[in-house]
C-alpha cells in the first residue's frame, strides 16, 4: 500500500521523504532522544542514507515496512518517525516503534502515535497482531503503550546491545480483536 496517510486531531503518519532529513536527525542525532532506543545517535549521514533506503522500501511489493513521518497538524512539522514492520516469523504480525523530538514529550502525542499505527496495521493492512519492544527504564512508553490497549507480555533478556552492555527489552502487544477504530 502506497501512499500511507493516517491522521488524528493533531497528528499526521505520511510517507518519509528526503525533506525530512533534518528534522529525523535531529532526534536520531540527540542522546536524549535516544536514549531508550535500540541504537546509539546517528550521524547525518546515516540518517540520510536510512531515508533514502526508506523511501525505496516504500515502493516495495509486497511492502513489509512503514516508516512514516509524524507531523504536527497546527505547525506542519515533522516531529517525529513512526514504524511498522512486518514481522517475518509471525503470521500477520508486525512490530512497531516511534521517536518524538524531546521538547513533544509529555503531552499524548506518543499515544496518538501508537493508535495511528494500530490502525493501519489492523484497519487497513489485516494484520492480526501489532507488538513493540521497549527499554525497561522507559516508563513513558510502557503508559504510552498500555493507554493504547497493549498488553505487557514479557521480557526479552538481553536483547539489545547498547554502550557495549546488553540490555533487556519489554514486550507489549495487542491482538486484531482487542483494537477499536473508535481508540484513534
């Protein structure tokens, strides 16, 4: 499915394009912002370089990632990135992840990120399971993720590699039959 666009009240999910460089690395860029993430910061040119491949996985067929730019409806400005991935070893599953710019944080815009992916991977892609990993110090994704409806199924041990220290991840997820249209 191409073009992707999902919206709320405030937000916009839309394809990746090179216009979105800039802002994308300036979360990707920021220790802050990653924090919690599975990588480390990333320079520009790796930022570029995932935008590009980005962009071209998009017109894939079948198509098995979405990478979308979180936009701001009141200003127009990328705010963040939004996926969905296929996942390979699942039947009609996929995982999800987002990164919002530090001075958004704080105020549902996470959520309203996490409903706009469960719609489209429900309502528009059929998939029967959504799940997201996170770090376990990161108590704003775990509230993001439950207000969504996720469950917090378990914990992956070790599962991400950061600073040369593993790292444990949580698990959530929410099944085709526990999602609502109307929690968008």
């Amino acid at each position: 499915m191409y073009p992707v666009m999902r919206s709320s009240r405030r937000l916009v999910l839309r394809e990746l394009s090179l216009n979105d460089v800039d802002p994308v690395y300036a979360i990707y860029s920021s220790p802050e912002a990653t924090r919690h993430l599975s990588f480390e910061p990333r320079g520009k040119a790796e930022v570029e370089d995932m935008a590009v491949r980005v962009i071209a996985s998009a017109q894939a067929t079948p198509r098995s990632e979405y990478s979308l730019a979180v936009v701001e409806t009141s200003t127009g400005e990328t705010m963040g990135v939004a996926r969905l991935a296929i996942d390979p070893h699942q039947q009609r599953a996929a995982t999800i992840g987002f990164a919002l710019r530090p001075a958004s944080w704080g105020v549902g815009y996470g959520l309203e990120t996490v409903r706009l992916l469960c719609g489209l991977a429900f309502e528009e892609l059929n998939l029967h399971r959504v799940w997201g990993a996170r770090s376990p110090e990161n108590t704003a994704s775990d509230r993001t993720m439950t207000a969504a409806g996720m469950v917090r199924e378990g914990i992956i041990r070790e599962h991400i590699q950061k600073n040369g220290a593993w790292r444990d991840s949580v698990v959530h997820a929410i099944l085709d039959r526990e999602w609502s249209p109307s929690q968008q």
